[in-house]
C-alpha cells in the first residue's frame, strides 16, 4: 500500500476509534470522521463504501489482550485477566464487545467479527490451560470453554456490569479459586 494512503487510512481509524469510544456507534460516520481526522469524505467513500464498512474495520483492529506467557501458570492466568480488565476499562474494548453484540444481533458479518475477535482474546489463555492439562497441572479433561468462563466471567461481570475495577489481589484470588477446582468435561 502506497505509505500516504495507509497515513490516511491509519488517520481515519483512529479518529473513527475515537468516536466509537466517546459517542457510540452513530457518531462513525464518513462526515463525522472527516472532520475529526480531516481526511476527505470522498477519500473515505474510496476506502469504505459504506458506514458499515468503516466500523466493521474499527472494531476488526481492535487491540485485543495478549499477555505474555511464563510457563508459570498462576502467573500467566493472573497477567491475562490484568490484561483484560484493562483493556475494558481503558482500552474501550468494552464498548466494543456491547457493539459488537448488538450490532451481531442483525448483522451476520458483525457476528463472524464477534466471534474472531473473541477467539483471538481467549487464545492465549486457552493455549495455557491446555498446555497445563496436557502436562497434568490441570486434570487431562479440563473443560477449557468453563474454565474460561470461571475466570474471565468475573472481570467481565466486574468491569462492564458493576463498572467497579478488581484489585490484583482480587484477580489473584479468582485464579486461586479455579485452580483449587477446575472443571472436568462432563462424560
């Protein structure tokens, strides 16, 4: 891509990130991030045929979590839900994930975003557990879909429902108490 045009288009997610997080969905307009990036609405049209086009894409680059992975797993499950909580509190991956569910509700193409970016989220963490069952830190027939919900289930809970963030002894202790009882696969 020519580097001027990936300025540009690099300049309108920004300012279209901007205004999905301070004034929702509506405000990612072609007219709108024109003048919030000053890029041209007819530059835009050429990059994003429609509205819909162009959210799709912002909520598609979405920073997704990733936590670096030790080998600890205490310490791994503990930096993964860190990481999580705030990407949702100062990320606006919260704002972005309700989008995304109300968008998905009429929209199948914003259900296939949904879904990849959940399952880019959860990756790294799934990846973790299943190395621990693989090597017997966790039973071998650990339920990983459960497990993620046992752990992220609260962070999410806490941060988009209670809008109260959890102290890193709080997320310790959710660890904790998984790791004192993983579910098993039901036979």
């Amino acid at each position: 891509m020519d580097p001027r045009a990936a300025r540009t288009r690099a300049s309108a997610l920004l300012a279209a990130r901007t205004l999905l997080r301070t004034e929702g969905v509506d405000a990612v307009t072609h007219a709108r991030v024109a003048e919030a990036s000053g890029v041209g609405r007819r530059t835009l049209y050429r990059h994003w045929a429609d509205a819909m086009a162009l959210l799709r894409e912002v909520m598609a680059t979405q920073d997704v979590p990733h936590a670096p992975v030790t080998g600890d797993l205490e310490r791994d499950l503990v930096t993964h839900l860190t990481a999580l909580a705030e990407a949702l509190r100062l990320g606006g991956l919260a704002y972005v994930v309700c989008s995304l569910g109300e968008k998905a509700e009429h929209d199948p193409s914003f259900e296939d975003l949904r879904r990849s970016l959940t399952d880019e989220g959860c990756r790294p963490a799934e990846i973790v557990l299943a190395r621990a069952s693989a090597d017997r830190r966790l039973p071998v027939d650990l339920d990983v879909p459960a497990s993620m919900g046992l752990l992220e289930g609260p962070v999410f809970y806490a941060e988009m429902v209670r809008r109260r963030p959890l102290t890193g002894a709080e997320l310790a202790g959710i660890v904790a108490r998984y790791l004192g009882d993983p579910p098993r696969l039901v036979p």
